[in-house]
C-alpha cells in the first residue's frame, strides 16, 4: 500500500492494494494473517485521526424571544449559517449560578446543590468546590488530554473571601481568568491563574467582554506551538447582564428602539401565582427605565459579536478551525415588561427559560434549523461525546451529538424546570412597588420556589407548574394555543393530563442521570 503526506496531522491512505495484488497476497496468507495484515494497514488512519477542539462562547441574561439575539449579524453568519440553529434550547433553572452549575455538570440542581446565588444557597461554596466542581466537563476533558481554559464569568460568589479568594482556581482549567462575582464591565478583579488582578475605567484596557476576548485569541495563538493537543475553551461574557455598559463605540446604537410590545407586556394577571398578582402596572418612569435596559442590552452585546468573530478568526489563522466545534448559549432568558415586570429572570416563563443556542462544527450541516429540545444540562455530556470521553452516569443530561450531526435518535420529549427563591432578596419589601425603577427588579422570596414539566411534542406543547408557598399554586398553559401564557388554564385543563404531569413533576424532581431521560 502507499500512504500520501500527513495533513493535519491525519494519515491518508492514497492508493489502495490494486485487486490483483492483494488476490496474491490473499493466496499466500491464511485469514488470520490476512486479518492481521488489514488491521496494520488500519491502524495509523486510526492512531492519528485528531480530537476536535471544542468552544463554548456563553452569555449571561440574554433572552431569544424579545430580539436579543437579533443584532448579532456577525455571530449569525459566522456560527448559525455555518452551522445549526437549535430553536428549541431551554436552561433548566432560569438564573445565573444554578443555571451555570447545571451547564458545567451536566445536573439538575436537585443533584449539584448550588440552589440560589448566594453562598448559603450553595454557589461557588466550599461545599459546592469540594463536590460538584470536582465533577465538571473540564476536570473529564483535561484528563483525557485537552488543554482547558477559561475566561470570564464563573459562579456569581467566585473569589470571594469566605470561599477561598482569587487563589482558588477550579480544578481542571490549564488556563483560569476567573471574574471575581457577578458581571461587570468596568471596576473589578479577576482571578488570573490564582493571583488577583484588578482593573479600572479605561475603555482600551479595561472593558470586560474585550479583555476575556484578546486573553482568549491571545491563549489560540499561543497554542500554535502545541499543535497536536486539542483544545477546550469557554469566553463567559457579561454581556448582556446589567448594568449592561456598552462599549463606547456602540453606545448612540438602537437609541430609537424599544422593548417588544407583545400581548403580555405590561399585562397585569390575576391567575397567576402570588408574585405576579402582587406587581403593578408599569408607569412612564418603570417603562422609560425598562426600555433603556433593553437598548443598552443590545449594545453590548454588539462587542460579544465582535468577541465570536475574532475567535472564528483566530480558530481559522491558527488551522484549527475545520475541525473546532463553537457552541453559543446563554444562561437563561429574560423579560422586559412582561406580566408588569420591568426586567429581571427568575420565573417560569417561556421569556426567562428559552435561551439562543447555534453550533458549528465539523459533520454539522450548514444553515439548518433543528426542532428537537436541547437543554442546559446537555452541555457537559456533548462536549465529552465529543472528545470521546465516556460520559458519567451522573450526568443528567444527554449529549446532543447525534442530533447535531444528524443521526436518527429517539429524543426526550419533557424535562424538568426548577427553581429555588431566596429568602433574603433585597428589595422584597417593595416588590412589584410602581416607581421604583430599577429596584424593582430583585424581586423573589423563598416561597417562588416551582417545579415544572416542560412538554414539547407535535400532539403538546405545555408547560405544568407546582409552586411551594402558602397556597400550593399551580400553573398550566397551552403553549401551543396560547404562546403568551395569558391564562393560566389549571382550572379548564383535562384533569387527567394534570395527573399525569403532577407524576411527571414528582418524578423528574428527584431524578438521577439516565432516569431523567425516560
């Protein structure tokens, strides 16, 4: 046989035995050693077939159904046409530290335990860093031969000194940029392999989304020298989460729009459970405030835009591109208005769950729109299944490799959405209060604390709710017949697919690894 030259590091096989030559050697040889023959000539397309790199761009707060993935052309071209659209993608908690435990785990918060933000709720906590943490996609793929980095934000109570402080750098990262606490623009510190950075105001060195995008092209550049190891990556932006400060060269952009007007905007309801009956009407102060969010969401997330396009780039000069898979996801949704509310997450709507989620990859087909649900939680086992690391039992989610390459796969149909309140929110006094503006959007209590089923199939298209407070409330909506979720239709509903939901519900919260999956 004859071998062509090596590209990319992958043996190509040029020039096969022609048939009468290999019937002279089938003479010769017995089947044993014709076996044994045939596995040799095999064996280096096998040996040097190359791992795929793998990145996951993340974004904090940014919703799909209000337009916030709208402005982003550049990520559009480069990722969603270049590769695939997963319009069905949810989070399985719908605020940031359980949500970003989930996506790093591959777990329901009833099995990773970080239940709030707040470091009794289990974020970031010694507990949480000594447990689950250990048990990350990037402590399963740095074992099996990637080289790890991470930049940006982490877990909402990182760094902080009562759980460790900037020295402490999660296991499995070759690289750490860790920030310091919730999101930020300007004004704060990162964790820069343990030793703790600060930085300013100044827009050339400072602004956050810039800084995690130049350390990150700068980490592809200097793996060139390293050509041969595959790579795992994460660029956890702030954008779009509040105070949501825009680059300077985008700040006079989308000065004329405002927050989509849909049918539950500003729509006060009195079917739902006592959180959302107790908001007002939004007045012109609340309105011109949320309005403003929503347009200062958008113009950060313009330097996300360029943060993708510079890493497609940088993927591209460094030759790794043709073989890099790029996830972008985000942490959960958001509303603006919605039900009163000016703008926040925190609730069990389609406006805070459903989340933007484009790949592109080697396999995946080019500018294709997929229907099947894709969650939080199947983050962690699609990475490993990708890189070809066995995924762990206590995974609960499921990889998304077979339906991002297109293979036949039965696929899951309900999943679990949870949530816990925390009890010592700031602002609960005036939760709901017209007027107050900004403040108005901490807004949660330790009884806001729901388990629901999630249905998605072409006969339902449902959402079921049980909420733990005084009044045992219960919520259910025809999706499908009522995409706005106006009526709360508990009342009308076929009591036996409620039954049959409240055993899903039972179920499904105390579920474990592949059994969250039947």
């Amino acid at each position: 046989a004859e071998y062509g030259v090596l590209k990319d590091n992958t043996l190509f096989l040029v020039e096969s035995f022609a048939t009468d030559q290999f019937n002279q050697f089938e003479e010769l040889m017995n089947p044993l050693q014709l076996a044994f023959l045939l596995v040799l000539l095999c064996l280096p397309l096998i040996v040097c077939q190359k791992k795929p790199n793998i990145v996951l761009i993340l974004a904090d707060d940014q919703d799909i159904t209000l337009g916030g993935f709208s402005v982003m052309n550049k990520t559009k071209t480069l990722l969603q046409n270049q590769g695939v659209h997963l319009r069905n993608a949810f989070v399985t908690s719908p605020v940031c530290c359980p949500s970003r435990s989930s996506i790093l785990t591959g777990t329901y918060i009833h099995n990773h335990g970080a239940h709030n933000n707040s470091v009794d709720g289990n974020c970031s906590s010694i507990a949480w860093q000594q447990g689950p943490e250990t048990r990350t996609h990037a402590v399963y793929l740095r074992s099996a031969g990637y080289d790890t980095y991470y930049a940006g934000k982490y877990l909402n109570q990182y760094g902080m000194p009562n759980v460790g402080g900037t020295a402490h750098v999660p296991p499995g990262w070759s690289r750490w940029f860790g920030l310091v606490g919730n999101s930020r623009y300007y004004n704060y510190d990162v964790s820069d392999n343990g030793v703790a950075v600060h930085h300013g105001d100044t827009y050339e060195t400072d602004y956050f989304t810039d800084v995690i995008k130049r350390d990150g092209v700068s980490w592809i550049h200097k793996m060139e020298s390293k050509p041969d190891t595959p790579i795992f990556m994460v660029l956890a932006t702030p954008a779009p989460h509040e105070p949501a400060t825009p680059a300077p060269q985008y700040s006079n952009r989308f000065v004329d729009r405002v927050s989509p007007r849909i049918p539950s905007w500003n729509y006060h309801s009195e079917d739902k459970h006592w959180l959302i009956r107790s908001q007002f009407e939004m007045n012109k102060t609340v309105i011109d405030q949320s309005d403003y969010a929503f347009r200062h969401r958008l113009m950060t997330l313009l330097s996300v835009d360029d943060l993708v396009s510079d890493v497609v780039l940088a993927l591209e000069q460094t030759n790794r591109l043709d073989n890099t898979y790029i996830f972008y996801f985000s942490d959960h949704g958001y509303h603006l208005g919605e039900f009163c509310m000016p703008f926040d997450k925190r609730q069990l709507y389609e406006n805070d769950i459903r989340v933007p989620f484009v790949v592109r990859g080697p396999s995946i087909t080019k500018g294709k729109t997929l229907d099947q649900v894709a969650l939080s939680i199947d983050l962690a086992p699609t990475f490993l299944d990708l890189a070809g690391v066995p995924i762990p039992n206590t995974m609960d989610g499921r990889s998304l490799k077979s339906v991002l390459t297109g293979d036949s796969v039965t696929w899951r149909n309900d999943f679990l959405v949870e949530y816990y309140g925390e009890h010592n929110a700031q602002g609960i006094a005036t939760c709901g209060s017209p007027g107050d503006g900004f403040g108005v959007t901490v807004c949660d209590a330790k009884n806001n604390t729901y388990n629901c089923v999630r249905s998605l199939k072409p006969e339902q298209d449902t959402i079921y709710c049980e909420l733990e407070d005084a009044e045992n409330f219960k919520e259910f909506y025809d999706i499908k017949n009522d995409p706005f979720q106006l009526k709360n239709a508990i009342k009308t509903a076929d009591p036996e697919l409620i039954q049959t939901l409240a055993q899903k519900v039972k179920q499904l919260k105390i579920c474990s690894g592949p059994q969250c999956n039947q």
